[in-house]
C-alpha cells in the first residue's frame, strides 16, 4: 500500500508541476500579445502621423502658405 501512495504522491507532484509550467507560459503568452498589439498601436499612430502631416502640408502648399 506504501508503494501505491508513493506513485500517487509522484503523479501529484508532475501534475502540479505540469500546472505550473502551463501558468508561466500563460503569463508569457499574454505579455507577447500585450506587446505586439502595443506595437501594432504605435505604428498605426505614427503612420497616421506621418499622412496627416503629408496631408496638411500638400494643402498649405495647394494654398500658397508654404514655400
């Protein structure tokens, strides 16, 4: 019987070890989706950055305001 506990006291332990591997790749995986969609967020302003200033610049231009 004290071998049958020791397996059980075993499996216990892979299981909780498996839990905890699949915690911190959990945490990992939200830190990559929280850092790509900050990235995605901080190219789409700087494009819409860029083609705003074209924009107001080409209009300044067609209204004679720029040399």
């Amino acid at each position: 019987m004290t071998e049958v506990e020791a397996v059980s006291a075993e499996v216990t332990r892979w299981k909780l070890m498996g839990l905890g591997a699949l915690g911190v790749t959990g945490m990992a995986a939200a830190a990559l989706a929280s850092l790509s969609y900050a990235l995605l967020v901080y190219l789409a302003r700087a494009a819409r950055r860029m083609t705003s200033r074209r924009h107001s610049r080409q209009a300044l231009k067609m209204a004679g305001d720029v040399r």
